[in-house]
C-alpha cells in the first residue's frame, strides 16, 4: 500500500475538521516546504490551528515564526 500524499493527509483532516492532525500535517508541510515562505505560511496554519485547539505545541510554533520574523 502507497502512503497517502501529505496533501491528500491534509485534505482528509479538513473533512470533518480534525484540528491535531492538522497541527501535525502543516508543521510537516512547514517542514518539507522548499522556501521560507512557504514553510511560514504552513506553519502559520499550524499555529492557529494549534491555538484553537489548545494544542500543547503552540508556544513552539509561535516561536519559529518569531524566528523568522514572522511576529504579529
């Protein structure tokens, strides 16, 4: 069996809304991306995510953005 793309992954944690998976999938897409700013803009979806889901990984993800300069 072919593990499923990550986009497929992500499709499928959208429908219904499964917010940890979608932390966990857009860090992984913010991990893989090949820019800076695509890896942002996956790890902004993931903080967000992260923050309405009270997830525990939050802080972290906040803080690479902050690293990146990508502070609100």
């Amino acid at each position: 069996m072919t593990p499923r793309s990550l986009h497929a992954r992500l499709i499928a944690a959208h429908d219904p809304v499964n917010k940890p998976a979608l932390v966990k999938l857009y860090t992984e897409a913010a991990d893989t991306a090949n820019n800076l700013d695509a890896s942002c803009f996956f790890l902004t979806h993931a903080y967000v995510f992260a923050l309405d889901a009270g997830h525990p990984d939050a802080p972290r993800l906040y803080a690479r953005l902050k690293a990146h300069g990508r502070e609100a």
